[in-house]
C-alpha cells in the first residue's frame, strides 16, 4: 500500500508534529545550562509545527562543546523542518562556526530543511566560511519560518 500524506489537522498527523516538537525540546534541555550559553526550544508561534531552537549568549571555548552536542542531539532529533533563531548569540568562535557547519553539512545530507536568523556577527562569518549555508541565513526569524515551511512541504 502507498504511503499518503496525512492531511494537517488530522488528530495522527498532529500528533506526529507534536512528537517531533518534544524530540527537540528534549534535545535542547539537555544542553541548556553551558556557561554563557542558553539554548531554549518550541514551535514557532506563527508556525506551531515548525520546531523553533533559540541560542543566546556567547558560543566560545566555555560553551562550544555544549552547543556542539546540542546540534548533534538537534539533527538526530529531526525528521523534518527546523529554523535556528541565533539573533541573540553576541559572539560565536571557531569551533562554534565549524559546528554549525557541520550541522549544515548533516541537515544537508540527511535531506533535511533548515534556516537560520542570525545577527551580522555570526551570519558574516558563516557567509564567508560556507556558501551553502550563505543561502540559509536571513534577517528576520518570520522569513526562517516561512523558508521551512515552504521547503518542508507544510
């Protein structure tokens, strides 16, 4: 039997979106508490089935292994969508970049959608460092939300 695409407000359908935003949250929590670093998720409030993952503070030598894992837990959590809100990360360092890199990388290759609203200061680098992912970032989390949704298929 082919497999068909559940309508959006069937309760199963529903319910799946629910379990993914769990997955994440979960994820998140576990690495919410690095040094400087504060890592929250939930659904989009325009979107609520698009899952939402804000990072604030500073990703730097104290707290870039937490945000590292936080990615790694993140994207094998996903099976669909995710848009990450960086607009409050002040500073990101090296390995910081390189993790959300990499995270672009398995999103990529996993054939999963992600976005990324991001202040100058982490989005400069990024555009700089890895052209794909350049395609990715924009200004406005609203704009994160609505590139999801478009290339998820919701």
């Amino acid at each position: 039997m082919p497999h068909t695409k559940m309508p959006s407000n069937s309760p199963i359908r529903r319910y799946e979106i629910d379990l993914n935003i769990v997955r994440i949250v979960r994820a998140a929590s576990r690495f919410s508490s690095a040094p400087g670093l504060q890592i929250v998720a939930g659904g989009a409030p325009s979107r609520p089935e698009i899952p939402v993952v804000a990072v604030s503070g500073e990703v730097d030598a104290r707290s870039s292994a937490a945000f590292a894992a936080a990615l790694q837990a993140l994207a094998d959590a996903r099976e669909g969508g995710v848009v990450m809100d960086l607009s409050g990360v002040e500073f990101i360092d090296s390995s910081g970049l390189a993790a959300l890199i990499d995270f672009g990388t398995v999103m990529r290759d996993r054939n999963l959608t992600w976005s990324l609203c991001a202040l100058r200061s982490v989005a400069r680098p990024l555009r700089i460092l890895d052209e794909h992912m350049g395609r990715l970032i924009v200004d406005d989390i609203g704009d994160a939300v609505a590139s999801v949704r478009g290339n998820d298929g919701r």
